[in-house]
C-alpha cells in the first residue's frame, strides 16, 4: 500500500516501511544499539529527502530503545547517573549539531559530510571491531586463553577535575570526558540521524573503563534522550520530522526490538561483536563509496531552500 | 507564494475571430496520504468561421521555487560539492505541450515574449551577478557563472526532467475532431503544492490570436494538510507530540512482551 507523506512529500510503501522498521529493531534489540547508522541509509536509499530521513530517524531510534532499555533497567543495567551526565553533553551536542546540518544544507555539502561521517566513523570502529572480535573467536576456537585486557586505568581520566562517583560502574571518575563524549555523540546523532550507539558502547567500554555489564543499557538511556531531543529540535527549528514516516518505522521498530533483545541470549558475546562489526563496516564502505564513483551527472539538485 | 508569472488572459475580441476555449477534468488535485500523483486531461475547441490552420500551445508553470544546483567537482581524489547557485524565478513545475514542435509555430522572439517553452523560461542566478562598468557602460550586469551559465541552466532543466517536474511535449496537443482538441497534463508525486497557471494559447500564422487562462490548485487535503499545518505552525509542540508517541510505543512494547 503506497502513502504520501506529509513532510517528505514522496510516495512509499507503507508495509515495506514497517518491515524495514521490523527488520533494523531486531538488529537493535539483539546489539543493543539504536540501530539509526542502517535505517538513514535505507531510507536515502528509497528517495526520502536526507533533511527529512535525518530527523525522523532520531524519532525512530528512541522509539526502539525506549522498547529495550526497559528490560536492561529491570536487570540493574542501567548506570543512570552516567548516562545522565552523557546526556547532558548530548543536549548540548544535538543543539550544536542540529545547526551545523542546517548550515552544511545551505552550502550544498550536507551530502559530502554525511558520507564523509559514514565512511570515517563506521569504517573504523567497524573495522575495529570485526578486527578485536574475530581475534578472540579465533583464539578461543584454539584454545588460547583470551588476550589480557589491558586494565590499568589512564592517569588522565583520573587526574581531572570535577569527579563524580557513579556507584552502579563502580567508578570515581571525572566528569569532563563523560561530558565531552556526550557532545560528540549528539553532533553526531544530529547530522547522521544516529543515537551514537556504535560510538558510545566502545568509548565507555575502552575510554571510560565501565563495566561490560552496564554499557549497552546506559548507552541506550543516553541515546533516548539525545535522539529526543534533536528529534524535538529538528522539527521545531527545520520542521523536517515527519511523523508518518517515523511512526510506521516505530510500529515494527519496537516490536523488532523485543525480539532481538530475546534472541541475543542464544549467541555469544564475541561473534554478535563480530557479525556487528561486520555490518558497521559494510554501511559505511557502502555511503562512502559515492565520493569515490564518477557520478553520471556533474550536477545535482540539492534541495529546494527552504 | 504565486506570483502571477503570465500576463492576464487577452479579451477576447467581440468580432467573430478565431477564438480558443478550454475545460480541465480537474482543476483541484487533493493530495492526501493515497496520492500518487495525479493525470488531468484538458479538452478545448478552436472557434474559427474561417478553418485556418491552426496550432494550440499548453502551457502549464506551477510555483515558483528557488532551485539550489551545486556541481560535483573532484577534491583529492573525492567527489563532492561546489558551492551551490541559486536559480530563481524557476517554476517548480512546468509543461509545454503542443500540436506541433513549437519552433515550427512561431518565431523565437514571439516565443520569447509569450514565455512558451522551456527555453523561454526567465531563469536567472541573482547571487552570482554583479553590476558594474565595461567598456564605459554603467550598470551592466555580470554573471559570475560566465559562459557557465548555459551549462548550468541546462543541468537545472535535464534534472527536472529526470524527476517529471519539467516536460516538453512536441504532441502533446492532439485533435481529436475538427477544431477539437485534448492534452495530458501528468502532475508526479513531488509535484509542488500551490497553484498552476494554465495558458492555452490559439496560433495562426505564427501569431497568438486567442488566449485563455485556466488555473489548477494542488492543495494537501485531509489529514496530510492537517499534520502540514500542525508541523509548520506549531513545529515545537509537533517535536514534541512526535517524541511522545516514539517513547509510548516503545514503553507499551515492552509492558505487552514482559506479559507474555
């Protein structure tokens, strides 16, 4: 069934919407993630204008993690005064970013810096992370113990000022490098139309030294209240959210999610790491790729100014 | 906004002349959440005592939009933006049809000045021109796109075409009966909302002889106008409402999944 969305003012298929939505929820629920760095580029992909697919994508996002960081609090997974310190410098980010993408759009680069982000941000930490996973798969299939963490805490995350305890991570920290993370998450989560999560769960992890167990919830509270906010900020200040589109995303969205969230226990920590870096990596090799082909047309329409 | 892009209908003359007429399907195209598009037929009669030969031009401009165009260039190896130009005075929508291929109607400067034809458009790139002196000549005025500037024009003319925002159709206008005539106008999904001036124009001997205007309005209906309304009018509280059902839902799916 084809609907014209109001915003976007383009023709799509409602049900291949909602199945997509199915479809990026379970992935999200499984992982942990938001899952916005796969449905942006589909949507693009279907001819959603980039400003519009940008915005409804945060809507979408904290849809589906709003549907799995529930059962992540009930298990005592989620460091809520972290992620309210992440948050805080995600608002900030969101604001900042909201109107560098409002900028980028009227100097016709929204396009290249979209890419850009994609290929530098996924490629790496998807690289990365299929790198760091499949190692350890390899070497527990051998038998080898698994490599030794390095676990000695830098000075400098000690060394700041403004510590904070946050009893849940176990953790005596400065607040300074939460707070900037948040920044650089919400940035991005406003010109990628990402909740940060493939960002955020390795930063906490490597940077900030939590505890494995409390990362992907914690990620996930953060991101719902960053992707609220720019979703919040992009319609008031672009009027680009459209909420037709973003509530059949969410109608398969968060049930996707729940499942997901239940299938993730079959696996092994290791290869979903793995099968996720994998994926990271082929989304961003997949939106960079465009600044490397020779487009059929020299010129390109980029949006009406609106 | 409409600016109204074509001169007022001409009178027409009280002595028998040649005379043209028409009539759309639909002059009112309601884009609600089923619309895909929309095809409206216009039916028109050429009154002439006299049965010259004659030709009948569509002509169909919807509203002005600015069109932002940028050109890809290659930077180190990447391809990406030039900084983009702003065309103005360009329709988000236009057709001209026609009975035969319009150079064979009329002349180029009867052309000109009746703005039939997609080469006829006024089109022109404001920010990239400048006033200045040449050759002693005050208040020349210079665009920074230099020879460019066909170029350009021409991309953002290939580029609507790609989209069905912009056709020319050489027969478009078929009679179907003496004096008796039909043309297609094909409106695609990202047609603009607003209203369409529609000219049809009666030529003999390569000279308009009648004129009449006719005027389409495509509007967003129903709920699609409603959710229009509510996110430019009131975008804050619309951000917000939006976020609520985003976080109700998700709070539901797992209330109903923890059930189970």
């Amino acid at each position: 069934m084809d609907i014209y969305l109001p915003i976007a003012e383009v023709s799509v298929n409602a049900g291949i919407l909602v199945l997509l939505g199915a479809v990026v929820g379970f992935i999200s629920g499984l992982f942990g993630i938001g899952g916005g760095f796969l449905m942006t580029p589909i949507l693009l992909w279907m001819g959603i204008p980039p400003v519009v697919a940008v915005a409804s994508e945060a809507n979408h996002v904290a849809a589906s993690s709003a549907s799995s960081v529930i059962s992540y609090s009930r298990k005592r997974q989620v460091d809520f005064r972290m992620g309210g310190v992440l948050a805080a410098g995600g608002a900030v980010g969101a604001l900042l970013g909201v109107e560098v993408f409002r900028w980028l759009r009227l100097m016709g680069q929204a396009d290249l810096v979209v890419s850009l982000s994609y290929l530098i941000f996924l490629g790496l930490i998807g690289g990365l992370m299929l790198v760091e996973s499949v190692g350890s798969v390899l070497r527990q299939r051998r038998g080898q113990p698994p490599a030794k963490r390095r676990d000695r805490r830098p000075v400098w995350l000690y060394g700041l000022p403004f510590k904070v305890r946050f009893p849940r991570s176990r953790l005596y920290i400065s607040v300074i490098p939460p707070v900037i993370l948040g920044v650089f998450v919400g940035i991005l989560s406003a010109i990628m139309g990402v909740g940060g999560g493939f960002i955020l769960v390795p930063a906490m992890v490597y940077i900030l030294r939590m505890p494995a167990g409390v990362v992907v919830g914690t990620s996930l509270f953060q991101i719902i209240i960053t992707t609220s906010l720019a979703s919040i900020l992009q319609a008031g200040r672009n009027q680009s959210v459209d909420i037709v589109l973003a509530t059949l995303l969410l109608l398969g969205g968060v049930l996707g999610a729940q499942f997901g969230a239940r299938a993730s226990s079959r696996f092994r920590a290791e290869e979903l790491r793995a099968l996720l870096g994998l994926i990271v990596l082929i989304m961003g090799l997949q939106m960079g790729l465009v600044l490397f082909i020779t487009p059929e047309d020299p010129f390109i329409l980029v949006g009406s100014g609106k | 906004m409409v600016t109204p892009a074509l001169p007022p209908p001409a009178i027409v003359a009280p002595e028998p002349g040649p005379t043209v007429s028409a009539a759309l399907t639909d002059a009112n195209v309601r884009v609600t959440s089923a619309f895909s598009g929309a095809q409206i037929v216009l039916y028109g009669a050429v009154f002439d005592p006299e049965t010259r030969p004659s030709d009948v031009v569509v002509i169909v401009r919807g509203p002005d939009q600015p069109i932002r165009i940028a050109r890809k260039v290659r930077v180190a190896g990447l391809w990406v933006n030039s900084r983009p130009v702003v065309f103005e005075g360009a329709p988000g929508f236009y057709m001209a049809a026609s009975s035969r291929p319009l150079t064979e109607i009329a002349s180029f400067s009867t052309l000109r000045r009746l703005g039939a034809g997609i080469d006829h458009l006024p089109m022109n790139a404001p920010e990239e021109e400048r006033i200045e002196t040449r050759y002693g000549v005050r208040d020349v005025v210079v665009s920074r796109l230099g020879g460019d500037y066909l170029e350009w024009r021409r991309a953002v003319i290939r580029l609507k075409e790609k989209a069905s925002l912009y056709a020319t159709d050489h027969e478009g206008v078929r009679f179907v009966d003496r004096g008796l005539f039909r043309a297609e106008i094909d409106l695609p999904t990202s047609a603009p909302i607003g209203e369409y001036q529609t000219e049809i124009i009666l030529f003999q001997d390569g000279e308009p002889v009648s004129r009449r205007a006719r005027t389409i309005t495509v509007e967003k209906a129903g709920l699609e106008r409603w959710l229009f309304l509510f996110a430019n009018e009131q975008p804050w509280l619309y951000g917000i409402v939006s976020v609520l059902i985003a976080l109700t839902s998700g709070w539901l799916a797992s209330v109903v999944f923890r059930r189970r």
